[in-house]
C-alpha cells in the first residue's frame, strides 16, 4: 500500500455506511456475496469490494439514479489512497495548520519536544507532520487505530477546523 496518504477525497457528509445503504436496493439478495446490503456498504468503505458486485443496481432501472449517485459519491473515496488504518486526508482541505501534528499521542510520545510544544515534528517516528503547507502521514503502523490493541482514536480527527481528516470505514 502506497505510503504518500493525502489525496483529494471530496468531503461528502454522506460518505457513510448509512449513506450507502440509503442508496443500495436494501434487499439483502446477497449477489454480491454479502450477508445483507449493509455488510457491501461497510466494505465498500473499506474498498474491499466495488460496487459493480451489486449488479441488480446495473440491471434494474430503478435503480439507476441511485447507482449514478453512488457512483459519485464513492469515485473520490475509490481513487483515494488509503493507508491500512483507513485514514484519508483530504489535501484540498488542509491548509497544514499543524493541529492533528500536536495532538496525536503517538506524535506526542515520538517526539515529545516537537511536537508537545507546537515546534514541529523533529523524528522521523512521528504520524503526522505538516510538509509545504500539507499534513502527510506516516508510520501507520504505529497509529493507535491499527494493531491487536486498537482503540477508537479520533485525535487528529477533532482539533481539525477543515475536516480534512478522516476514517470513512469507521
Ligand atoms: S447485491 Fe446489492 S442488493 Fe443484493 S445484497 Fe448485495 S448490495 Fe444488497
Ligand atoms: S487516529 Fe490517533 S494515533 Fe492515529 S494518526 Fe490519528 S491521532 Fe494519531
Ligand atoms: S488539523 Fe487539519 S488543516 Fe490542520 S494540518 Fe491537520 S489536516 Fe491539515
């Protein structure tokens, strides 16, 4: 999986396992090979299956402005990079104020000097670190989303005031 994590994932407010699944046919069919819809629309998320697997929404007209929608809604997210904790940051939006540098704890307990108090990351250890003026990430592996122990750590999510960062497989 590529390394260089900040893409130019549209925001989309409904780019959400619900805000899928409001758009699937929500028949449970299972041509797709899913136990339920809402099972393709975690996945989906996590680009684990595309959405031509569901091939009623191709083959029934019904069905049709639902797919277009889906189809735009997920075109940023399918051609976004994504890292293996699922984090996507969204480089048209950050405008690299070094909130989310200062306020992961793995940063933190990298390079406590840097980035603790606000002088920017100074170890190669760290996750975040905001280069020309853009956040790029890191050392994913050492992210507290990912391993055995993972925790739901929203840390660099909130302290940002663009929304740039995000975890759209949840
Ligand atoms: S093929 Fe489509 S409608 Fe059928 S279960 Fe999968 S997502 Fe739902
Ligand atoms: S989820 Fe937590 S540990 Fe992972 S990059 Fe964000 S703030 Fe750091
Ligand atoms: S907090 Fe948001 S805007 Fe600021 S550097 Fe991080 S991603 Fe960019």
């Amino acid at each position: 999986m590529p390394v260089d994590l900040c893409t130019n994932v549209a925001k989309d407010s409904d780019l959400s396992p619900m805000g899928i699944y409001r758009l699937l046919p929500q028949t449970n069919c299972k041509i797709c090979g899913e136990t339920s819809c809402m099972s393709f629309a975690f996945k989906l998320l996590k680009k684990e299956i595309t959405l031509d697997k569901c091939t009623p929404l191709y083959e029934e007209e019904d069905y049709e402005e639902d797919r277009r929608a889906l189809e735009e809604m997920l075109r940023p997210l399918m051609e976004a990079e994504m890292t293996e904790t699922g984090l996507v940051i969204h480089e048209d939006l950050c405008f690299g104020c070094g909130n989310c540098v200062v306020a992961c704890p793995v940063n933190v307990a990298e390079d406590p000097k840097g980035c603790a108090i606000g002088n920017g990351p100074t170890s190669d250890k760290v996750i975040l670190k905001v280069e020309n003026g853009k956040v790029k990430a890191a050392n994913v592996e050492s992210c507290r989303r990912f391993g055995e122990h993972r925790i739901l750590c929203n840390a660099c999510i909130t302290p940002c005031p663009a929304k740039a960062i995000e975890f759209p497989g949840g």
